[in-house]
C-alpha cells in the first residue's frame, strides 16, 4: 500500500473558500472484486483541480436559491412529454424519499422502502411537515443533475468527473477498499455515515444517525476531503456505461472531449425501457450513503459507482463541485 497522507500544496492559494487541492497524476481506478461495473481496474492519468472540502449544505445551497430565485425540479410539475402515459398524479412535484418498512422485506424490490412523496423537495426532505431546521450543515438532497449543475454554475465552478471524483476519494491510498484503510470499522471506529443493523427496516445507529449527518462529522482522507464515503451519493458529470471498458474518454481533466464522445455516452447510458426509470439517459453517482449497508448495497467505497436517471431527486442524493486549472499549452 502507497500513501501519501500528507496534504499536497496546491497552485497558489484556493480560488473559492472551503476547497482543496487534489494533485494530479496516475492512480488505479476501478476494481475487479467487488461489482462487475466497477471493472476492470485500470491506471488513469489526469490533471490536478481543486475540490469543495465537502458536499454542499443546506445552507449553501438556500444561499443560491435567495440569490437566484432557483427551483429545484422536485418543486415543478414534470412534462407530460417526457413521460408518455404516465398517471398525472405522479407528475406533480414530489422527490423519492427513503420510508423503512415495519418488518424485514425482499430486498429485490426497491419500492419496499422507496416512496414518492409529494411536496418532498430540499427544504423539506421528508416531505411536508419536515424541514431543515438545525439541518443547515447537512448536505442538501433532493437535487437533480440539473439542480447541481445550476448551482456549481452560480457559484462558477463545475461538477468532477468520475476520474476527478474517485482520485480524490482515495485521499493519497493505493489498492485500498476504502478512503482511510482495509477495514470497514478498524478497531470499531466508525468512519462514515453508513447503515448499520438489518436493512431495510432495522438502523441500529451506531454511527449515531439515521439519515444525513452534518458534513465533517468524520475524519477527512489523505487530502483533507470530508465525507468522500457515505452520507449523501453524489453527483459526477459523467455518462454512465455499464463497465470502465466502455467509459468515456478522460481527456486533459477526466471529462469528455468532444460533442461526439458525449452524444455517444447519452445512447449508451439509456435505461432499459421496462424500469421504473424509463429511457432517461444516466450519470454516474459516487460515494454511497447513509443507506448503504453490507448486506445490501456495499458501494461505500471509491472505486464503487451507481447510475443516476438525470431527472431523479431522491432523499440521499447530494454534489460538491470542482474548479479545474488551466493546464500550459505544449
């Protein structure tokens, strides 16, 4: 195992408060032991960008939406258009949010647990009668693709991509399962906001918290990054492909290069027609959250990815953003 633990020196001084030089180079990404889309592991190169040292909060984000005017999509009607024969009563404003069944249920059926909640949407994260009252430092959820992007455009920044976001997870460590180490809980410690306890209907909250936590409850990695595991899944600006085989080019910063390339990762990345999400067109999310459980969803860890229908608010779903350097031509 290779580290370097020590936080590197970025270009100068921070062009945004709260963010954090992640240095550029070759690391391993992927891996080829855990779930099939995260293969095959491969070196990748790429250039050094600064990083929000968290997800972004509550706060930041009513912040933006005091200064703009901005409404999530979870607060609109959705375009009948854009769901052909749907009911329209689940085209009115509503986002998933995260119900725990009273007893142990399949876990193949996701809408054992899952719910659309009308009215559910950031400032309410359970819906009506909820709010984010002494939550201003949690992550925002019930955020779009388009709902990050809009902000990480107000406040002149950018969504990572996948490269950028698991290199900068991995804080400085190689061939390591997780941000800090081999061990889920070394020596019992937890490190992270993940489930513990049966899933879906039983959170023994060891961890102390049943949903979100305030962001920096936890060690920070290897680059001073917090929360890079659980809590919230966040949001990159990569189209999804089933394995790293068929991922996109990385180009200079990770990211797709051309037009063509991103066209051809909006076809590739469709749903199958017969899910609950349709045909719309995916990104890929990192991280895991705080329903991520070992004998469940196993995804607390960097090289593990998830595909993310671009329309889909859900209560565990949040972003940071990234500021990418000008590199020298030639």
């Amino acid at each position: 195992m290779q580290s370097t633990r020590a936080r590197a020196q970025g270009p100068g001084r921070p062009p945004s408060t709260g963010m954090v030089w992640v240095p550029g180079g070759e690391f391993v990404m992927g891996s080829d032991h855990h779930y099939p889309e995260e293969a095959p592991a491969h070196t990748q190169e790429f250039h050094g960008f600064w990083m929000d040292r968290t997800p972004v909060t509550n706060a930041q984000f009513q912040t933006f939406v005091k200064a703009t005017g901005y409404r999530t999509e979870a607060e609109c009607s959705a375009n009948p258009q854009d769901y052909p024969g749907a009911n329209p009563q689940q085209l009115q404003p509503a986002s998933i949010v995260f119900v725990a069944p009273q007893a142990a249920v399949a876990l193949n059926d996701t809408h054992q647990w899952w719910q659309y909640i009308p009215r559910a949407f950031w400032r309410h994260p359970e819906g009506p009668g909820s709010s984010i009252k002494r939550r201003e430092q949690h992550p925002v959820v019930h955020v779009t693709h388009a709902d990050a992007l809009a902000y990480a455009h107000w406040a002149g920044k950018q969504l990572p991509s996948e490269v950028e976001w698991e290199r900068a997870a991995r804080g400085g460590l190689a061939d390591c399962e997780y941000a800090w180490g081999d061990e889920l809980h070394p020596n019992g410690q937890m490190l992270a906001n993940t489930w513990q306890g049966a899933f879906p209907h039983h959170n023994s909250k060891a961890d102390g918290w049943e949903r979100t936590s305030p962001v920096g409850s936890y060690p920070a990695n290897g680059y001073g990054l917090l929360d890079m595991i659980g809590n919230v899944w966040e949001w990159t600006d990569s189209w999804y492909s089933p394995s790293h085989h068929d991922a996109e080019p990385s180009g200079a910063a990770g990211c797709c290069s051309t037009a063509e390339s991103q066209a051809r990762m909006a076809r590739q990345s469709s749903i199958d027609p017969h899910s609950e999400h349709g045909t719309m067109p995916r990104k890929v999310v990192k991280v895991g959250s705080y329903l991520c459980a070992p004998s469940y969803c196993r995804r607390y860890r960097p090289a593990a990815r998830m595909a993310q229908g671009i329309d889909t608010s859900t209560g565990h779903m949040g972003f940071r953003c990234v500021i990418r350097v000008a590199q020298p031509s030639g």
